[in-house]
C-alpha cells in the first residue's frame, strides 16, 4: 500500500487536472447552475445570464419553426393533437426554453393547486410586494405557502365560482389580514354593471382599483379565459414595451377552439414579444383521470418576465 503522502500528492494532480480540462467548457456548464454562478465560483452579471438565455430562447424559437414546417408546413396545417400517428402533441412546440437564474420552487401542495415559482426569496426580500391569483376554486395552497414565505407581501385573489379563499388562508388569522378577495372574473374587457353576473374586469382595471402599478407574482387559472384577458393586458402595454408583472404562473386551456395551431402560435408569440419566457412547464394529468378520454388540453406553465427593474431581473435585489 503506498504511502499516506503519496495518495494525496496524486489526489491533488488529479483534481488541478480536471479543472484545466474542464476549464474550456465553464462557460457552458455555468448556464445550467441553479443560480447566476459558474461552477468555479466566478460570480457572473445577472444581466450577462440573461442576455445568454435569451439567445439559448432564440433557438429554441427557430427548433419551432422547423417543428412546424416538419409537420404542418404551415401553421394552419399542423394538428394540435394528431390521432393519426404523429408523434407529438401541441406542447412539444412551446417547450420551456428559458432558465431562472434563480431557485425554482414548488410553492403550494403536490398534486394540483401547486405552482413553480422563480425566485421566492428575492421576491420575499422586498419591503412590501403584490401578488394576484385568479381562480382559486377553494384550495390556496399557493396562496398562502406565497405569504408564509413572504411576510411583507399582500394578495389580492379573483374567482366568481365561490366565495372566499380556501381553508389555508380562511382558517388562518394572521394571513386573512394579507389577503383580500371578491368573488370576480378576469376578462379581455370590462362587464362589471349592476345587471352583469358575473362581473368581468380585466387586469388593468383591477391594477387602477386597487392602487397598483407592479404584480411581483401573478397566477392564472380562469378555465379558458386566459387567452382574452392576456391578450388584453399585453395590448395595454404595447407601447410600453413591458409588462408591469415579474412573473406569471398559468394554466392554459387549449380547447374550444383554442387549441388551433394557428391562433394558438399567434397568441403565444405575443406573450414573447412582451417579454414572457416559459421557465417550467407540466402537463395537467389529474385531467386526463377526471375526464376520461380527454385530451392532454391543459398544461401549466410559469413564466419570467425578461424586462424592467423588478426582483428577478436586477442586480439591486441580490
């Protein structure tokens, strides 16, 4: 057995070895660390991580492309959901191209109800933030996993099908004093007179109501509406040029219509242009065992918002 010397002496080699053979590939193996950081502990502008993500994002975009000339070749052509053996669903064409630069966190239950979140500690850091949820259905899991984790945060929560949040919150003193609800719907346009049941605001009208001017978390489940009311947000916005959101979790409804190749590809490159990137996705498979039969229609998604000065994109919240 060589001496104790000699086995480090040779440990030692090995190891300045491999990080002069690693050393070429850094760069590359830094954009895929949980955070902002190579794997030789050089820190790297948060701004840098971004613009390298965004040029990762600009292939994936043109994979679509290429996806869609496989299978269409127009955007008009392509089934959605093929039934006649190809292999692919619409899903495949929106993947989640784009990393957080942040930790990404299940917030909420396992199972339905809960979302994956970019970033809850910088957004927690805060002296006081904003969180919107729309459709809530009874369970807030999310919802208060969100104020636990963040104490200087308020939520403000929509949903005409019920009356008040679920038990997580209702049944908890301290967090009912964060949050506040009224049974609305989130719409593409304003239907909220006296006659009008439900009564339908869109973001922007609710922003005004309530005094706000920036949504650090905004979580969206409105069975289909999305489609509208985003669409109808974004177009507020178009001349800004950015969203006053930091991040967006969603679940999107693609059918009834919706799940068109066409309309759908529009729609989603329009929540690109506003500087959304998908950073997570999953399939809602408790669907599929509800609605026997069903088609894979439903899948979440959550998104960073790439622009402006909020939590997740500036180095001022490290």
């Amino acid at each position: 057995m060589p001496p104790r010397s000699t086995v480090i002496a040779v440990a030692v080699v090995l190891s300045f070895g491999l990080i002069f053979l690693l050393r070429p590939f850094a760069p590359t193996l830094s954009l895929y660390s949980s955070y902002y950081r190579d794997v030789f502990g050089r820190s790297r502008p948060l701004r840098d991580w971004l613009r390298d993500e965004e040029e990762r994002y600009a292939v994936a975009v043109q994979d679509r492309r290429g996806l869609i000339r496989k299978y269409g070749p127009t955007e008009a052509t392509v089934d959605p959901f093929p039934t006649h053996g190809g292999l692919y669903t619409l899903w495949d064409f929106f993947i989640p191209a784009f990393q957080c630069p942040h930790r990404v966190e299940r917030i909420g239950t396992l199972g339905d109800g809960g979302k994956w979140v970019c970033g809850v500690d910088r957004v927690a850091k805060q002296d006081k933030c904003v969180i919107y949820s729309f459709g809530i259905n009874g369970e807030s899991s999310f919802e208060s996993s969100l104020l636990n984790r963040a104490p200087n945060c308020e939520i403000w929560g929509y949903d005409f099908s019920v009356n008040g949040w679920g038990p997580e919150i209702k049944d908890d003193p301290e967090l009912n004093k964060r949050a506040h609800f009224r049974p609305w719907a989130l719409g593409g346009s304003d239907r909220h007179q006296e006659h009008d049941h439900p009564k339908y605001w869109t973001l922007d009208s609710l922003m005004k109501l309530n005094g706000h001017t920036f949504i650090d978390v905004l979580k969206i489940d409105i069975e289909g509406s999305e489609f509208e009311a985003l669409t109808s947000f974004i177009d507020a916005h178009a001349e800004k040029g950015q969203l006053p959101v930091g991040q967006l979790q969603l679940e999107i409804h693609a059918y009834g219509g919706r799940e068109r190749f066409d309309y759908f590809n529009h729609w989603w490159a329009g929540l690109e242009a506003a500087g959304l990137r998908p950073f997570w996705t999953e399939p809602n498979l408790v669907y599929l065992i509800i609605v026997p039969g069903a088609r894979p229609d439903l899948a979440e998604y959550s998104f960073i918002n790439i622009r402006g000065n909020h939590a997740l994109v500036d180095e001022r919240f490290n």
